[in-house]
C-alpha cells in the first residue's frame, strides 16, 4: 500500500490518509483481513505525527472498515474485493506484500459490467437497442471482401478512414476538427487515461466536479494529483468558486462533463460553458470535456460543446463509441490541437502502440452511413420512454425523504437519500435481492458523501425496471426507518 | 521538455541531459527548428551546474542534433518528427509549450508499422502467412450465431473461455498458469505498460538487457524510472555482472527477452535462467519476462520460460499474440500471481476497463484448435527459408567489416557495423531507396551504440528480401568507405 500525502491539498492529513486507506479498500487492493501497518510505521513513513495517523484509524473504525485488536493491530472487516479474491493464504507469495505500488485506487472496476439480475449500477446500454445484427453483417462483407484487414496493424493514431467519417460526425455539434487532430482510443476510459498520465504527476493540481466519474478519480489519484472539487448546481459546475480555486492555486486541468453530467444528469449552461473556457483560458489550463452521451437527449439539443467554441487548443474533447454503438469494439475518440495533440499521441504510441484495427474497420461502416445519426434518435426515443417509467415508479413507490434530479438527457438518475443513510450498507441488501446500483460514495473525489445513488435506466428493459425499481423502494422503505435510530453523525 | 534526472545513476548528469534531448529530438517531441531552453535556464531548473549543460549541449552539437546561434540560442536541426508533424507553425497554440509533461521519449513509434516499399524495420510477419481466411470464417460462423457479442463488455481481466485456452496453449512451455492468473491485454506492450505504472516510479531502479526492445525502454523511461544495463553475451544477459549490480543497487524490476533476444536473437541458456530467478529471489524483486515468439525456432527447441520454474510469483509473464497470430486484433497475454497480479489487474481497470470482447473471441476458435500448433509449425518453416536467404545475401554482399550474430529463432538479425559508422545516417539514405531499418541506438536504454542496426526478415517475401538486401548492401558498400575519412570519435 503506497499512500500519497498532498501537503498543499486543502483536506487534513489525517483525512487524506483515511481516504486513501478506505480506496484501497473499496478497490479490492487490500482484502478482508489485511493488517494495516502500525500508527508507528505509518507515522514514520509518511512523516507525519502519531496524532494524525490515530485520527485516521479511529475515523476507519467509526465507519466499520477496520477492526484494532489490542496487542494484535488494525485490520480490515469488510469483504470489498469484488474485482478478484486475492491469493493471500498462498504463503509463497507473502514477500510480494512488501512490494510498493502505485495503484492506491481502482474503485470503478467494482461497479463496472457486474453481472446481476436487474443491472441498475452501470450505465450500458441494452443490447437489444444496438444495431448487432447490421454490424455483424457489415464486418462479414469487410472481412471476406478484405481478409487481409486481420493481418494489419492499425496506425498509432488510429484509422485514416474512421477519423475522417469521426470528424465529419462531430460537425452536427459544431466541434470542427480534422482527422489530424483525431486519436482513436480504447473507449474514453484510455483517453482521459493518456490526459493523465501525458500531464500530470504528483502533486500537480486537478480541479473535478464534485460528484464526478468515479473512472475518473481512479486515473488522476493514480497520478499522484492534488484533486479539488467544485459542486455543481443545476446549471453545472459552479463557475465562481472555480474561479477563486483558480485565483489560488493554479490547476493544469479542469475535468467536466457538462452534458448529461455523470452522475448527476445536469447540463451545464452555455454562458458557464464559455466562463468555463475563459477561465482556462486565463490560467492556460486545459479543460478535459468528457462527452459520452449528448446524442441522448430527451428534450431539447443540449448546448454544444465547449470544444466548438475552442480556439487556441485549451479543450481535450473525449468521446466514447463504446456505449451508445458496440461495447465490444471499446472505441473512444481524442480531439485535441498542437503540440498537445502531439504528446498524447506519443503517449498512445507508448501504453499500446494502437487500437485494434479489427474494431475500428467493424464500425467504419455504420458510422459513415446514415444508420448513425437514426440510431441515435431510436435511442433518444426509447430510452425516453425508460427514464418516464424510472421516474413515474419512484414518485409512486419511493419512500418520502428521497430526491433526485430530473435527467434530460443520458442514462442516469441521482438520488439522495436522507444524510443517515449509507448507501453502501443500502447495496448489500440490493445484491441479496439481484439488485446493483451504484453508490453515490464513489463519485466523490476527495470528501465522500455516503447518502446518494446513481441508477442506469438504460441497460434494463422495461419489465426489468418495473420489477427491479419496486423490489428497490420496497428495500428503500424497509431500510431507512430502521437505521433511523442509529443517527450516524455525518463524515468527520 | 521534462527532463529528469537520476542522482543516483551511474551515469554522468551531462551525459542524462544529452540522452534525454536525443530521445526528445529522435521521439518527435522536438521538431525541427525548436529552441532548447538556455543554459542558464536548464541549469537552473535541474539544479546542476553550468558546466554540466553546457558539455550536455557540445555533445549534441557534436551529433550534428542542434546548432548554437550566437546571440540566439540552440536550436534542433534534424527532422525527425516521424510520428506527426507538430503544428508549430499555428501560433494560437503557442501557450502549451509551456505545459509540462511526462512523456519523455516514445521513439519506438517511429519505427513500428512504418509504409515502405522493403520494410525491414518492423518485426512483423508478411501476411501471406497468417491465417486470415480461416479467422474471418470463424468470425463470421461466431457473429453470425451471436450477435449480441457485439453490444457486450469483456470482463476487465479478459475473457475467460481465452484465459481458459490461453492457460492451455502455455503448458507446452511448461508455464502452469490458471485462467485466473491470466490477463488479456492490448498486445505485450500494454502488459508491459501496466506493469511499469504498477510497480515503477520515478527513482525506481530498473534493470535491462542492453540493447533490448525499443518499446519497452519508452515504458520505463516514462515512469523515471532509473534504468541500468547488463550486457549480453551468446547465453544472454551476464549474470555475473546482473549479481554486482544487484549487491550494489535494490532493482525492483529486471526487464528481460531470454528466448530469441530482441535485437539481438540470442537465446538465455537454461542455466542463466535459473541463475536470474535465484538473484531476483535473494533480493526480492520482479523478473518481467517477454516472450513473443518462442514458438519461432529454426533449429531445437529453446529452453522453457523462467517463468516455468516460478513458484513463489517472481516472474510477470508476458506472450504477444499480435504477431504471430492477427495483428489486428492486438492480443498479448500477461501471467503473475499472488498480490501482483491483483494489483495489475486493478491498473488495467483503470487504463481502458478491458480489451475489446471483438478480438477476443475473434481468435478463441482459432487458439482452441489444433490449427494454432499447425500455424506455428508453418511459420517456424517459413522464416527459416527468410532467414537463409538473409544470411546467404549478407555472406555474399555485405562489406567487410560487418558481423551478425546468427539468429536460431525468432524474426531479427542483429547487424554490427564498424563503429565509426553511425546507423541513423544510413537510415536516411535507405529510406531513399524506399528500404527502412531499426538503427540500432533506439536499442540502448542508456549509453548509446549507433554502429548497429536491426533487419526483420519476416514481413517481406523471399523476391522482396532478394531485393531490399542486395540493395542495403550496396548502400553500405558506397556509405561505408566513403564515411571512412570523417573518422568520427566514439560517442563521449
């Protein structure tokens, strides 16, 4: 275990260590019964007082994580490794535990693609809205046309052909760039991957939405950031506190999502998306616009881009196919300028020396039909349709002290339950009845609040969250009045 | 430019800051035309004295890299932006050049699936000997039957019927791996990559063959890792030499290619083997073994993976299928155990939350069949034919002066050249002969040789390699002599 202490974050030592102790632990790297290292040690190690790292046990403790044992230590209690049991009985092994690493959290992996009966944690899309069989038909005629394509290598930056037809498709959000300025990645999870580990290194500073995507915190925290947060209200990131953030310290890059928010679903305004811009602008920074869905709106067109309004190379504009197309061919699209760009690209060259070229020339075909731009407004439509199910089961069935916000667009809802509520203890009970969610505490960069869940409407049908939406109230219901009387005083 | 410097390496600090400009200049960081930062200014920022830039800077003079203007500054003066012409020209970007990065040499880029008439440079097999035909049938009988395959993720780890057949095609090698220890990655340079972000950073001391594989020099260097080298002689790395550096330095990783070395195809014998797993035992450190084309011998079978004798999980595994099997679906394998493989499995959720589902059950059918023993037979027989006729037009038609080490396997010859010759010049006047290479100084991790090169003989066919090498060796004929009187003096 490898933990980093930022001594110009604005959060305590103590806090900092206690957050991390607790992502290794919700990442599976440190299992059911693992001894932490002593206060001593730690102390020693990290150079900070006994005092600090005391605090940080007890707080462990207060949250059930950890058990001390007088004379014996501090250990693990909670069963989180749901990423791989480790082979920690194999004796052989036992020196590798000395081994330090640079992973301190890989949280997302948990809640991502976990098999389940009624799936609400992880925002796919159902199969039986993807165009698999006009797929399937394309890449035969391809391939036996073409057989020679298997024995190819992709160029480093991805294929000429998908980054052209990519370029015209980003026009209808009046993003103009050239196949140049076009990077396939591996789904945008490796996109903002590359960001990171292209610009970032510890200590440099990373300002997020608070909450945010919980791939998101693993990259950069596995960069050594300093990470700070800025709440979002319904128009998005708040603008004036980035602002004074901005006036302080001075952050390389500011990560957002503005449409269709994940998790919470808000659409930042256009005039916060040009303030956005202008802020970076005045710092030269480097926005990093992460955009998986803008093609799922339920209302009216989101405003575009802040990428279309980007004139000097500020916006890294990260746009994933893997959802919404083929989650089989994980293809992501990079638009950036310069010698940004130029970077990026060689930090592609280094992590993979490039995409597949099987999965880029499988969807070649689609994209540049017009079966793109229809499949998309199926998916608006029947996606719609979900979301007003979701919606009309929980103002029926959810028990009063439950909110959420109204998604216009995307594939999630936020809900927020009363502050005493834990949802992680909440997911437990989900998974005895076949339910995944995912909890709210994993969004939060770097202060965690334990009271929200995000539900993906998008991956069940419409019997499935009939079924699965009530069996979740009905645990809802039960759940809260009786931990009413615990009354757990809020996070530190 | 980042350049970083390792205090505690053996080599000079003037001679770090030369390397790491080459490596920038040779990557494509550094275009043409770029201005180095003053000396006054790098030595402020990397805290070494004047003295030390300047003799830095003379060095890449005396490369012909830079030229010094009076009054004006030192600028790059070779093109070899092969990656991308950076857009230097578009002043609105200008405000990047400031932005620090992390990428400090991706020169392997420049030399990996390079268009060309005679393509020599690239370790890749021809086409016309992978089977493509027989692929693109499975494909179609797979997608046809399942569509849906389409719309589905691949478990983070990969998917388990390959890690099933995967761990059965590795017991011919006496590799005893179970699917679970398995994890499907992005070719062997993303198994490398991950294993670099897991367990190396900056300080982290690195051991590795010198020459060794380009690619894999990129990947440390981007970690900062300190990187020493151990020579190889006709039984691989001299252990010997491994043991004193091992007594004098804690190397946390030993990066190695046991079986048909990359550049050079020698083969590590059984006894050094077991010698290299016993040094990494006593000093508790990680052997990463790199083995993408054992199944390639001409003459006997080469002695099994080290990995075959591992039993307490000292040994990261790592097998490339891109090559030897369909580049285009980007396969490699990586096999560790124990708390190691945990935690690299936790990186490669974070780098892009698994490898395409497409490819890999595109080479399922193929790799459970007896047709995957049968290929590597044919192309065992095949290369050996390239191989002899490499060797017999060398014999006939290379100048004196010039040695090889004779390849038993694998897809390389490693050409050594008088050392007055430098490899990278040659490059430039073969490439107008429409013939590319590896010149053999993006070989070296730290102490460059530029006197050798790198000639693959398994893409081109057998009229092409009558082609390409009879007009190498002219080249050489007329470039050697002619080079003679410039008497360069070796490198520092």
């Amino acid at each position: 275990m490898h933990i980093e202490i930022q001594r110009k974050s604005e959060t305590s030592l103590s806090k900092q260590i206690f957050q991390s102790i607790v992502d290794h632990i919700r990442s599976g790297l440190l299992p059911q019964g693992s001894q932490l290292p002593s206060v001593r040690e730690l102390s020693k190690e990290l150079e900070v007082s006994f005092v600090t790292v005391v605090k940080a046990y007890k707080e462990l403790e207060k949250e059930n994580l950890v058990t001390s044992i007088q004379g014996k230590g501090t250990f693990v209690n909670i069963e989180e490794s749901d990423i791989r049991k480790t082979e920690k009985d194999e004796p052989a092994f036992d020196w590798q535990l000395s081994l330090q690493d640079y992973v301190p959290r890989a949280q997302f992996s948990r809640f991502h693609h976990v098999p389940g009966e009624i799936q609400l944690s992880s925002s796919m899309i159902d199969p039986g809205l993807l165009p698999n069989r006009y797929l399937e038909q394309e890449i035969h005629k391809m391939l036996s046309e073409n057989p020679r394509i298997l024995s190819q290598y992709s160029e480093i930056q991805g294929d000429y052909k998908l980054r052209v037809a990519m370029s015209q498709y980003l026009k209808q959000f009046e993003v103009s760039t050239t196949p140049d300025n076009l990077l396939i990645t591996n789904g945008s999870q490796q996109g903002l991957d590359l960001v990171a580990r292209t610009f970032i290194g510890p200590g440099d500073v990373v300002v997020m939405e608070s909450p945010t995507y919980p791939g998101a915190i693993d990259i950069f925290r596995g960069r050594g950031a300093t990470i700070l947060t800025v709440p979002i209200d319904k128009e998005g990131m708040k603008v004036d506190i980035l602002q004074n953030l901005c006036d302080k310290y001075k952050p390389k890059i500011i990560y957002t999502i503005p449409t269709f928010h994940n998790p919470t679903g808000t659409v930042m305004s256009h005039k916060r998306r040009r303030q956005l811009l202008e802020i970076a602008k005045s710092i030269q920074c480097i926005i990093v616009e992460d955009d998986p869905w803008c093609e799922i709106y339920f209302d009216k067109k989101p405003p575009t881009p802040i990428k279309s309004m980007d004139y000097y190379g500020h916006v890294i504009y990260l746009k994933g196919l893997s959802k919404t197309l083929a989650p089989s061919c994980r293809i992501g699209i990079l638009s950036a300028s310069g010698s940004i760009f130029n970077r990026l690209l060689a930090a592609k060259s280094n992590a993979d020396l490039g995409s597949p070229l099987l999965t880029q020339k499988s969807l070649l075909p689609f994209v540049t039909s017009k079966k793109m731009i229809e499949h998309m407004k199926k998916l608006r439509t029947a996606l719609k349709v979900r979301r007003d199910l979701v919606l009309d089961l929980l103002s029926h069935y959810a028990p009063e002290g439950i909110s959420w916000i109204l998604p216009i667009g995307g594939l999630n809802i936020w809900l927020s339950l009363p502050t005493w509520v834990d949802t992680n203890q909440l997911l437990i009970e989900a998974k005895k009845n076949n339910i995944t969610f995912l909890p709210g505490s994993a969004c939060y960069p770097v202060v965690q609040e334990n009271h929200h869940m995000r539900l993906s409407f998008s991956y069940m049908n419409e019997q499935q969250l009939q079924q699965g939406i009530r069996t979740l109230c009905n645990i809802l219901n039960s759940e809260i009045p009786s931990k009413k009387n615990n009354n757990n005083t809020p996070y530190f």
